[in-house]
C-alpha cells in the first residue's frame, strides 16, 4: 500500500523501487495470498485433512487466479481487511464443491501474516544481491583509495590524518554487519502464521500444529507456534531495514559534506541543476538517501508503536505494518539503489585534499604531543607544548622545534602519510568480517 510519495510518476524515480514496490503492491499482495490458501490447500489434502480430490482442484484453480483488486474494495472496506472478499472470489472460481475447503481452519491474520512474510522473504532476496554488490564495489573503492590521504574530522573539526579507503569501510562497515545477519534474520523473523480464530486452531485440533509445520515447509519459512499478538518478526525486520537506511544515510551525509562548494574534497553522482544558477551542481541522489532514511525512521516509530496489541486481535495495531512494513522495504531498496551510484561514481580532488592538509599542519597534533611523551616529557607537559607550537606565528614544526630540546626529528614525526598504515590495517579488519551466509 504505497504512499503517493512512492507511487506517483512524478516523485517514483528518486524515491521509489520498482521492484520492490510492485512486489508489495496490490496485485503482489493478491498474488501471496492466494500462494497461502494454495499452500494450505495442498497440505492439508496431504495430511487428510481435507478430501484429496478437494485439495488438487483448489491447487489447480488457485494456480492463476488473479481476482482484480477494484473487486475487492467493497468487501475490504466491510470487513477491514481484504482476505473476506478474496476468499468468496476464490470459491467462486474453484467452484461450490473444493471450494467448501478452502481456508479451512485459517483466519484473516493467518493469510495476511504469511503472505507480508513471503513477500518480505522475496524482498530479502533481492537486497541481499544488491548489498553484495554495493559491498563489492565499497571494498574495491577502499582499496583503490587506500593511500589516499583525507584530513580526518570529528565533531566536525579537522582531527587527525585518515585515507579515503578508511572512510569508505568506515560507510560499509555497518552494512557487513547486516549482510552477516541476513541468515539469522531469515530464521527468526520469516515464520509461518498459523493459528486459526484465537490463535490456537481450535476448529481443527488436534491438526493444527502438523499443519502448521507441513505449511511452513511448503512455503520455505520457518515453523512457529501462532504469533497473532507476539509482533517479533515485523520489529525483527523493521529494525534491520531501518539500520541499512541509516548506514547509507551516514554515507551520504558525509559525501554531502566533502562536496560541498567551500570543501571539495571528493565528488560523487551526476549531480543536479538548479532552476536559475546554472553554476550548481546538486548532491541529488545523496540527499534523497537522506530523505529515505527519515521515511525509514517514522516507519520504524510505526511499527514499534503497533507492537502492542490488545487481548487475541487488535485491529487498530495491525493494519499499520500493512502500510509501513512496505515504506521500509522500499525505502531500502531505494537507498540502496543510489548507494550504488554515489560508490560507483567517486571522484577524488586530489590538489584539494592534499590543500586541507597544507591548510591545517596542526592536524598533527596528536602525533607530536606523543612523540614528546616518547622522549620523556610529560603528557601534560607535552601537550602544552603543542599548543603553543600550534598558535604561534612561525611554521608548525619550527615552533615545535624551538619549544623543545628533545632532538626530535619533526619532519617525520609531522607526515600525514605515517596514517596510511594503521588506515590500511583498520581497513582490512572491517572488510575481513564479510561473510558468505
């Protein structure tokens, strides 16, 4: 159920997937739904719950039936969700007969439940390819840029001497850490609904439990006992998604950053005009990550918000994760999607990035205040002294050099370039945690 911010031909390219907003659209929706009273069919004709004869037609009938979404929008405004009208279409296509078994000993939130799961499944699948090559691409630019000096910033003020290929595992190293628990994701959120009117199959004990496991295996998600109000594996999801966006969304903020007009320092994307200077070149893609990422919070907020529910059903929490659970799928694909492009994309200044750090010699501040330790003064001491150092009038090693009798050889201790190493190091750690799961 998209939002007209996702839908509408206007705004769908920056802000909306495709493919992941056809999937949870209406006709994607029909098409799960129907997959569980299908699935549900078969095995229940296999177990003998259900005459065999029953369970074939409902397979054969329900395989490409495609009731059209207008027809049921009277029977869903009735009942508050779709499953209703779509259950009466369905036994009217498989007939008076078969269809008397269909959706035997299922409720609404069973169909529904399992359905968001299968669509989530399907969705999972298809960001996990483009993680792995957003990752790719972020590991080989890291390399790539691995002797690249940048001057380090934290609190936004010039820090310390880092690399590029630093800040680039830096932007990745959350998104390993997702990737790795996509495996563990999958099992623990990705469960079969199947609990019948209170949640516990009373209309079909003592079946419901084998029935349950047989669907889970027919539909390739995990076995589980009825979660009608046990909201874990929406907040399992929610939490993920909203963790990817946040991870691109520092990415971006950072690019947004080093490319501005008064900084420079790398450039990334086609960027975007303006409608009266032309001079402009717009960090477009990055700031629409930026956007996505605050969709993904309030959709997160949502969710937790209806995680709550009241007594067997609660009807005023549950139809929020039809709405939000969506936004963040797409809103993930979506800011992948432009990851992919701001990685693809990066373009160095170099004379500007070797400019920031001409323009700031105190940037080694740290290193010098240490190297005074080395030699036997004290940190308070030392420290003292590279203040001084760095707010007097003369060049920074000079004055660090006048200040001190230590014999130190301030030249070497003073190059930014003794920060490639434990980059390169830092670097390879984060990488190294890639798995294959």
């Amino acid at each position: 159920m998209p939002v007209s911010l996702f839908s509408s031909q206007i705004h769908s390219g920056l802000f909306a997937d495709e493919e992941l907003a056809a999937l949870f659209g209406d006709d994607g929706d029909i098409a799960h739904m129907i997959r569980f009273e299908q699935a549900l069919a078969v095995v229940q004709g296999r177990l003998g719950i259900i005459p065999a004869d029953a369970a074939a037609t409902l397979d054969q009938c329900l395989e490409d039936a495609s009731p059209e979404p207008a027809g049921l929008r009277a029977g869903t405004v009735a009942a508050g969700v779709p499953v209703p009208a779509l259950v009466a279409a369905l036994r009217e296509i498989a007939g008076a007969d078969a269809g008397t078994w269909l959706h035997w000993g299922a409720t609404s939130q069973d169909v529904m439940d399992t359905a968001q799961m299968l669509q989530a499944k399907t969705a999972l699948d298809i960001l996990q390819v483009r993680l792995d090559r957003l990752l790719d691409t972020l590991e080989t630019q890291s390399n790539t840029h691995a002797d690249r000096l940048l001057a380090g910033r934290t609190r936004s003020q010039v820090s310390t001497p880092v690399t590029l290929g630093y800040r680039i595992a830096q932007w990745a190293h959350p998104l390993i850490d997702a990737r790795n628990e996509m495996a563990a994701l999958r099992e623990n959120a990705l469960r079969v609904q199947f609990g019948g009117a209170s949640g516990v199959n009373s209309a079909i004990a003592p079946d419901g439990a084998r029935i349950a496991e047989a669907l889970a295996l027919e539909l390739g998600l995990a076995d589980a006992p009825s979660w009608h109000v046990n909201r874990t594996p929406i907040l399992l999801l929610s939490g993920w998604l909203q963790r990817i966006c946040a991870a691109l969304s520092s990415m971006a903020g950072d690019l947004i950053l080093l490319g501005r007009s008064d900084i420079g320092e790398v450039a990334s994307g086609a960027g975007g005009g303006s409608s009266t200077m032309p001079q402009k070149s717009n960090p477009v893609q990055a700031e629409t990550i930026q956007v996505l990422a605050q969709i993904a919070n309030h959709a997160h907020s949502a969710l937790a918000a209806a995680a709550d529910p009241l007594e067997e059903r609660d009807g005023t929490k549950w139809p929020l994760e039809w709405m939000m659970l969506p936004q963040l799928f797409v809103a993930a694909g979506s800011a992948v999607h432009h990851a992919q492009a701001l990685s693809e994309s990066l373009r160095p200044n170099e004379a500007q990035l070797t400019a920031t750090l001409a323009a700031n010699p105190e940037i080694m501040a740290e290193a010098a205040s240490f190297a005074l330790a080395r030699a036997g003064i004290s940190r308070h001491e030392a420290k003292d002294i590279v203040a001084r150092a760095a707010a007097a009038d003369a060049p920074f090693p000079d004055a660090l050099a006048r200040l001190s009798t230590a014999g130190i050889d301030w030249n070497a201790v003073l190059d930014p370039a003794s920060a490639i190493a434990p980059c390169k190091e830092m670097s390879r750690r984060i990488f190294a945690k890639r798995s294959n799961g």
